[in-house]
C-alpha cells in the first residue's frame, strides 16, 4: 500500500491520521467535528481521497460505519470528538464487539498537558471503551501516532475480527513527527490462528461420513471470513447433502433458496430447524458461538449428538457447550480443508441420509412460520413477504432495527447471499438500522438499501434522515408500524399477566410529514390490497423513504422458544392461545432476558 | 451430557446446577509492559464474575518491556479454561500458563509460590521478647526496630505467613503488607 514518497516524511499528527486512512484503503469515514478533532478536520478538508461522511449523532456514525463494513468486508471508520463524542460511540462499539465486526474509531482527546484535569470534554476514553473494544490506545508520542493507526487497522480486520479505539491529543494532532508507512510485522503477542488442526479436521470429517442424523449450523464467522467462506461452505453442503440451518448473524451465506435450507434456529427459528438441532446425532457449527438465543435451555440442548466445533476465537469452544472435535481456525481455511478432505476420503452415501430427510419433511410441514392472513389489515409477515417479492430480484441489502420486524424480517426476508443482511445480532440494539442503512448506501451507491424498521427502534435514530438526505442516500425506511414496543408488549403477555407497562407509544410522531420536513419522502399505507403498489413507489424514488407501514397492532412473533425451554418445546403460532402464552414460561424462565 | 460442562455466569440462560467442583489455580500471564495493561487483565476479571484471590505484578524483562502477572483465582475447571483463553485474548498478552495444570503435568502436587510479608508489631515486655522469639523460629528477620516496635520480613508459603501473622496478633499486631504470590513450575523448563 505504500508509496516511496509517503516513506518516512516528516509530518504533523493530523496529517498522519489522514495519511494513515489512505494508506490503509479507507475512502469513507464517518464522523463529527468538535474541538479536539479540529486539526483532523482541517486536514480532510484540504483533500479529496477521503470522503467525510457528516451524521447527526455519534451512534449513528458507528452503525453507518457498522453498515459499511458488514455490506463490504472491510474495515468501518468513524472520527468522534472527545468527551460526548466518545461516550456517544460506546454503544456501536459493544455492538461492533459482539457481532464480531471490524471497526477502527478515531477519538481526539484533549491535550496531554491537560489529561487527568477534568478539563472540558475530557474523558477517560481509553477506559470506558476498554471492554467494549478489542484493543484500544492514547497516542501521547506523535512518532507513534502513524504505527498505531496501522497496528489498529490490523487488530480490527484479522483474526476475530472487531472494534478499536485510538484516543489523539489535540496536541499530538499539532506536533510534527516521522510518518512511518503501514508495516507487514505485527506485534509478536498478536497471533491469530487461522489455520485448522489437520488431524482435527480428519476426525471431524470421519464423524460427519458416520453421521445419520447430521446438521450444519452456521453463523455469522462464514460471512466475516469472506466470500470463499460462504463458497465453501456451499460446496460442503452439496457435498455431504447435509441440511444446513443459521443463525441470524449468518444469513444469506448458505442460500435460502438452496434446498439443504431448513430456515433460520433459534428462539423465533424454524422448527424444523430446531427439531432437527435437538434430535442431530452429529451437528457441525461453523463460526457460531452458540449463544443462549440459539441454545434455549442448555442442560436440554442437542442431548445426543457429537458436536463439532469451528471458531477462530478459542475462547468460543467450550464456553456454553461442550465440543467433542473443537477447530480453532479461519472458517475459510477450515472449510478449504475440509472440503478437500471429504472429497478425498469420505463417500457420502446420500440414500443413508433419507430417514432425516423425511423426518425433517415432516417437522416442516407444521408450517411453523403460519400467520392468519387478514384482508382488511396488514399482517406484519405479509408486509414482509411482500417487500421480498417485489425487491428480490434487485440488487438489494437489508437492515434492520431490534424487536419483532426484526423476526419477521429474518424469518420472512430470504437471503441468498452474505453481506446483504445487516442486523444488530448479540447487542440488540435498537436504532442501529436507519444509520446502518446510511452506511451501506455510501458504501453501494446503486444498491437498493432498505432498513426493515419498528416504529419505536426507528426513533432512536431519526435523526440520521438529515444525514441521508445531505448526501443523497436514497434509502427506504420500511417500518412497520404497530404503535407498541411489540416484543416488549409479547415479553409482557408471556411473563407479567399482560399488563402492559409503557410499551405502548401514545404520541406517534406523523412519519409522512417527518420525511417531508427532513427532505426526504413519506409514504402511508394501511391495506392490504395497496400495499404492492406503495412499495414500488418507494422503490421508484430516489430520496429517503420513510413508509409508514400501518400493520396489525397485536400481532405477535412466532414461533418461539420460550425462556428457559429446550428446542423441542417451541411455542408454535397455532399452539398460541391467550392462555398458551400467559403460561408459557415458569417460574425459573422468568429471571431469563 | 452438556450438564457438567456449563459456566456459572454469563447469561441467565446459563443458571444451572454446577456439578464441577470449584478449585485453586496459580496462572502465569507474560505482558507487554504499557500502559493499561493491567487495567485490561483486571477489568477481564471483573467484568465476566471470576475471582482474583490474589494478583502480583511486575517487569521481568527489561529490554523487552515484559512483565509476568501471576494470579491466583478459584473457579472449576472449565471456568479456569475459559480464563486462560480470556486471557489470551487480550492483544498485549504473549503466553497464559495454568502453573498448576503444569503441575500436574510434571507429576508434582504444586508449583512454587512464594509470598514476602511486612508485619510490624509494637509491644514491650514478655510479649516483646515473644514476638522476637517466634519471629526467629519463622525465620523472619528484623529489618526495622527501636525500643518500642518490630518490623518483621517474612517469606513462604501464604499459609505459612497466616499462621505467622494470627500468632503475632495477640503480641501487639499493628499493621501488614503482603506482596501476593510470586510463582513458578519447579524444573530446568520456562514458562
């Protein structure tokens, strides 16, 4: 990446930092200006490698960048001034962290001479983002500023892959020191493995030929290692014939159209797919970390298969579930050699595996995803399903808030593709998918970006309309609109007699007249029969979109695990009765989040 | 078969009869020697439920700008497991190593640990001479003294400094500094 002329030049902090950016690939930031940035800003502004993308609020500069990363593969940068503009990144940071997502957040800070004074905007940045980032640093030597900067970009892309912090004085930003370029030698107690155990991947490959019963379970580490990852990992499910479920981080790796698809696990799966993890006698995890949202009750969980294990993260292995063949590697060299392996010594004798197919059939025709359909209202799925149909064939990526439209829209929105589905898995974050939405969009200017949203999560965030419409990001705010915190509202029903504790929002602002006063462009639409039409509208314009999609005020989001359940004792949607979901969940369930 | 495998905390999700029991381990843990460092070791501890029972921290390596961390903790076996690898995932940490696993490897009970301890006591009369007495059968040494009071210096075992100190109590204890364990595997062999 570098250049003779960039070697070694004598430069100030500021230009560093700019400096840094190019020479690290980076065409995007996302930020906000403030005093102890100040001298970073006028660097930008004096060139036009970079582009400065200007949001309303800090959070929303970590999820645009959050957005431009998951939908491109690399890394997401936002600048923030110190103090307010740093706590304001905290929660795209955890959010970065848990899902796994590689970005580098360039804080100022106030001058060194001043650190420790309770100055103004002063905060103690390294230490209120150190569990929230992979690695951070406070450069106080501007001769270390360049190395650090490149240090930070290759913590945040390799190995598992996530947030980090790099806190500049202003006065570092002013002083002049040596720029180094970006250098291939990292630091010797940063070595990620990537490559799997061989004998590890033999035996795992012996257990999946013997398998009867076998299930692949994919997350969202196929798609953070690339796309050769979501390659092989086609290959390896043509070629054992195995079924193949996922988590929500890793949809759209393995297609939803391909026919080894059981649909998504988890509390609000499939229940075939569910099914098909609770009664496996081999299930084969690739880049998934068995979270309590995938596992249900754990003492319950998969009770007679072996199970294999791939992370690059070693502390992932036997954090919640014991392994039998753990792989600690990059999924994308794993899957290389696994695939290479099975190709050379397994034989998949693909009639062996009809008994599983038939029962998977037959759990798959409970049609677990049913909904009433209602002609005068729209059903929430429908809407869903609708949006799918008609942007399907479009070059298409999807965000989304946190709640039920999250469900729905990872139950009913069918992803063929990785990096298309943007969703704030492990955190929950509502108000990440407007901002996400922003950041996908600068990153594919052509693309059609749609943040599937809730009515309460879209508020969160609002405020990055004016973002969107400054720089002419057309993207299409789809919200489904039911007036309540729905999953909120379905947590209440299942756990506290219905009594519905301010999860209802009495004053709804008017999303129609909000996107015109922004700039953008608001749509209404409350029946079924005009739905269609109003979604083409809002793909014909080329402006933000808010649409206000009026759904069905009670609808709720099945099926379920309900707390403290175990994959087979899902909660189905024509199992729910009032009196099914009031006492679904036990008394232990209910200390459960 | 996953009931003995489960972690105590973490996720509600999690709450479960432990059925490993909880034991003591001594770990190794080789730093770079920078800022906040120690700050990442601890807040790791703090921040996933796991117990510090006793943390000793200082530069080994000059030149190299390492430092040996040794901590002593309690959890079960797989939590012990889940720390180390916690711990490994810090970026400025080289090497975890669990000594008393190590221990085990080797065939001995434990590794060496080693505590240094400041205790001073202030008396006059019978219990003067006491405390001198007993201070010499522990073979601790008097590095500060006037009419009044003793400083003792003692080293050992963190068993031996307890009874060491519970014996000096009622001889005119007045205050105590302990360093925390310092250890190592016994062998020709690093860490």
């Amino acid at each position: 990446m570098s250049n003779g002329q960039n070697e070694r030049r004598e430069m100030t902090g500021a230009e560093m930092v700019v400096q840094a950016l190019k020479d690290n690939g980076v065409k995007h930031v996302f930020g906000y200006p403030g005093g102890a940035v100040l001298p970073i800003y006028d660097e930008i502004f004096q060139q036009d490698e970079v582009e400065h993308i200007l949001v309303r609020h800090e959070q929303g500069a970590g999820h645009a960048a959050e957005g431009y990363a998951r939908s491109t593969g690399k890394a997401g940068v936002l600048l923030v001034t110190s103090g307010p503009g740093a706590t304001n990144a905290v929660t795209p940071l955890q959010d970065a962290l848990m899902d796994s997502i590689p970005l580098v957040c360039l804080t100022g800070q106030v001058p060194t001479s001043l650190i420790g004074s309770d100055a103004f905007q002063e905060c103690d940045t390294v230490g209120i983002t150190r569990p929230c980032t992979k690695h951070n640093w406070l450069v106080k030597d501007v001769n270390e500023l360049a190395a650090t900067i490149h240090e930070a970009f290759h913590v945040a892309t390799t190995g598992r892959p996530g947030p980090v912090v790099v806190d500049i004085p202003k006065d570092v930003q002013f002083a002049k020191g040596i720029y180094v370029p970006p250098q291939t030698a990292p630091r010797t107690s940063y070595q990620p493995k990537v490559q799997g155990d061989l004998e590890k991947i033999k035996a795992a490959v012996e257990l999946m030929a013997g398998a009867k019963k076998p299930i692949i379970y994919s997350g969202g580490g196929v798609i953070n290692s690339g796309p050769e990852a979501s390659h092989l990992l086609r290959e390896l499910v043509d070629l054992t014939g195995f079924p193949i479920t996922s988590t929500l981080m890793g949809l759209g790796a393995y297609p939803a159209s391909g026919k080894n698809w059981v649909g998504m696990l988890g509390m609000h799966g499939t229940y075939e797919a569910n099914m098909a993890m609770h009664d496996c006698d081999v299930m084969i995890c690739i880049g998934a970390r068995f979270d309590d949202r995938i596992t249900g009750r754990l003492t319950a969980f998969s009770p007679n298969s072996k199970k294999i294990h791939i992370d690059i993260d070693p502390s992932s292995i036997n954090k919640n579930v014991h392994t039998d063949v753990p792989i600690i590697g990059d999924v994308g060299r794993v899957l290389e050699d696994l695939v290479r392996l099975w190709r050379a010594t397994a034989k998949t004798d693909k009639k062996a595996l009809y008994p599983w197919w038939e029962q998977i059939a037959k759990w798959r025709a409970r049609d677990s995803l049913a909904y009433k359909m209602n002609n005068d209202v729209i059903m929430p799925q429908y809407a869903i399903q609708r949006l799918y149909a008609l942007t399907k064939d479009m070059d298409t990526y999807i965000t989304t808030e946190v709640g039920q439209h999250q469900m729905w829209a990872a139950q009913h929105y069918h992803f063929d593709k990785p990096n298309r589905w943007m969703t704030s898995g492990g955190l929950g974050t509502m108000g990440y998918g407007l901002p996400a939405a922003l950041g996908v969009q600068i990153a594919h200017p052509d693309a059609l970006v749609i943040d599937i949203a809730g009515d309460a999560s879209v508020q969160m965030t609002m405020q990055e309309m004016s973002s969107a419409v400054q720089y002419e990001a057309p993207i299409k705010i789809f919200i489904l609109n039911n007036q309540y915190m729905g999953m909120v509202r379905q947590w209440q029903q299942l756990l506290h007699g219905n009594r519905l504790s301010h999860s209802y929002t009495e004053a709804m602002p008017d999303f129609v007249k909000l996107a015109e006063a922004y700039g953008g462009h608001g749509i209404r639409c409350d029946k079924p029969d005009e739905l269609d039409d109003a979604i083409r509208e809002m793909i014909s314009v080329k402006k933000p979109v808010l649409f206000d999609c009026r759904v069905a005020t009670l609808a709720n989001c099945f099926p379920m695990i309900p707390s403290g359940k175990a994959h087979n004792e899902m909660l189905l949607p024509d199992e729910a009765t009032d009196e099914a979901v009031a006492n679904a969940i036990d008394a232990k369930g209910r200390e459960l989040v | 078969m996953n009931a003995q495998h489960l972690q105590p905390t973490g996720s509600a999700y999690f709450i479960a009869k432990e059925t490993e029991k909880p034991e003591t381990h001594t770990l190794s843990v080789l730093v770079d020697n920078e800022p906040g460092v120690l700050a990442r070791v601890i807040g790791l501890f703090s921040g996933r439920g796991y117990n510090i029972e006793s943390l000793t921290v200082s530069e080994t390596e000059h030149e190299k700008h390492l430092s040996r961390i040794t901590i002593v903790t309690r959890g079960t076996p797989h939590v012990m497991e889940q720390i180390k690898h916690q711990l490994e995932r810090i970026v400025p940490v080289h090497r975890v190593v669990d000594l008393t696993v190590r221990s085990h490897e080797l065939g001995q009970e434990r590794p060496l640990e080693r505590e240094l301890a400041l205790v001073k006591v202030a008396g006059t009369g019978d219990a003067r001479v006491e405390a001198l007495r007993l201070a010499d059968a522990f073979r601790a040494s008097v590095i500060d003294a006037n009419t009044e009071h003793f400083i003792f210096e003692i080293t050992g075992k963190g068993s031996k400094l307890d009874q060491f100190i519970a014996i000096m109590k009622p001889l005119g204890l007045v205050e105590i500094c302990r360093t925390g364990v310092a250890a190592m595997n016994r062998g020709p062999q690093g860490m």
